[in-house]
C-alpha cells in the first residue's frame, strides 16, 4: 500500500501536476490521521471493554461477600431477638418466685419451668465476621476508580465506618459476658439448677439479677444498632447495586 502511494505521487511530480501532487499529499494526510484516530478507538474500546471486565468481575466478588454477610447478619439477628426475650422471661420468672415461702413457688412451677428452659439462651453468643476480602482489595488499590457507579463508591467507602459502629456494640457486650459473668458464674454456681442452699441464694441475689438485665440491655443495643446504623440498610443497598445485570 505505502509503495501505491509513493508511485502515485512519483508520477504526478513527473508529470509537473504540483496542484494535484499537493492535493493528494493533504489528502493522504487526512486519511493517515483518519486511521490513526480509528487505531486509537479501537484500542480505546478494547482498554473499556477489558476495564467493564474487571469491574464486573469486581461486583461479582462484592454482591456474593454481601451475600454472605447478610445471611450471617440475619441469622444473628433472629439469635439475638431469641435471647432477647430469654432475658425477659427469666427476669419475670425470678420476680414471681417467693424465696421466704416455698409453697408458693410449688403452686407456681411453670416458674422454675420457664428459667429452666430459657435461663441457658441468655448467655448464648454468636459474633458477625463479615466477607470484606473484596471490599478490602478494591479500596487499597488503584482498580478502586473501575467502579463507575457512584452510589456504590460512597457505599463501599461507608462500609468499614457504619460495620465498625456496630462491631463496638458487640465488642461491649463480649468483654461484658466473658469478662465479668463469667468469672462471676464460675465462683458461684454450676451451670445447671440444683436445690443447694448457696446456689439459690447466688441465682436470685441482686448481683446476678444485675448481670441478667445488663445483658438484656446489650441484647438490645446489639437488636437497635444493627438497624440505626444502618448495617442491614447498607448491606441489601450494595447486594442490589453489585447485582449482574438482566437479574433482579
């Protein structure tokens, strides 16, 4: 092609055609840049579709972690409202119950029924450990700028800050249950009810009817925070937007 070119040109200098030579030179011209900015498209489109690649590959990762993490999350949340109620139950067991007057209580069994059967799901406990692999890798590296929705980019940057305001809450309640129950329980009492003297008057003292409304009350904080702070609000948020396209 380049040699076509060059003997066209050669035969119109010969032939002293100077207007035609220039005229063809300007329009050999025109139609190399003409080519070039067509190599230049096309390669631009390659480099987009390869860039819509990564980021579908991206999203793909995100919507199954989040996936994952809202399962995990719901299933806590239904386990903490079980214990919850638990702590309600005993707390009205243990105040029906008449210490100076035995009798009462034997009229009253569904009483020692109820602690029996909620008393141990007041001290259950399941932590949240959500997927954040490929939130992580997406926010510490450069392919961050392939997420072009940007509802999206402001929700993945929010995720660390919104899940770590919830995390806090569970963190209070763990150090709570584990490090001032349980040592509490351990020097008191067997974990199953007995008629010993010591263990009754530990079960029904002030300090553990204290211990049972303090976890109540971080039952609660965990139940409300999870939806103030908008954990699952943000969850099901970033599952619809990393969802593939053509799907619901």
């Amino acid at each position: 092609m380049i040699k076509f070119f060059r003997k066209i040109r050669q035969r119109l200098l010969s032939e002293n055609k100077t207007g035609q030579y220039l005229k063809y030179a300007i329009g050999e011209i025109i139609l190399v840049v003409i080519g070039i900015l067509i190599a230049l498209q096309i390669n631009n489109w390659n480099e987009q579709s390869k860039e819509r690649k990564k980021e579908e590959a991206f999203l793909k990762e995100i919507n199954l972690d989040f996936k994952s993490n809202k399962a995990q999350l719901d299933s806590i949340i239904d386990f903490n409202r079980v214990n919850f109620n638990a702590c309600k139950k005993v707390l009205n067991a243990i105040g029906n119950f008449n210490l100076k007057n035995p009798e009462v209580n034997e009229s009253n069994s569904h009483f020692t029924d109820s602690i029996k059967n909620y008393y141990p799901l007041i001290w259950r406990n399941k932590s949240f450990n959500p997927k954040n692999g490929a939130v992580e890798a997406l926010l510490n590296s450069s392919s961050f700028d392939l997420i072009k929705n940007d509802t999206l980019r402001r929700s993945l940057i929010s995720w660390k800050d919104v899940l770590g305001d919830y995390l806090e809450e569970e963190e209070f309640a763990i150090n709570f249950l584990f490090n001032e129950y349980q040592p509490w329980r351990r020097a008191n009492f067997d974990p199953d009810l007995t008629d010993d003297p010591q263990y009754a008057t530990a079960f029904f003292s002030k300090t553990h009817r204290n211990f049972i409304n303090q976890r109540t009350g971080d039952l609660a904080n965990n139940l409300t925070t999870v939806e103030e702070e908008g954990v699952v609000r943000m969850i099901n948020e970033i599952i619809r937007l990393t969802e593939p396209k053509g799907e619901d």
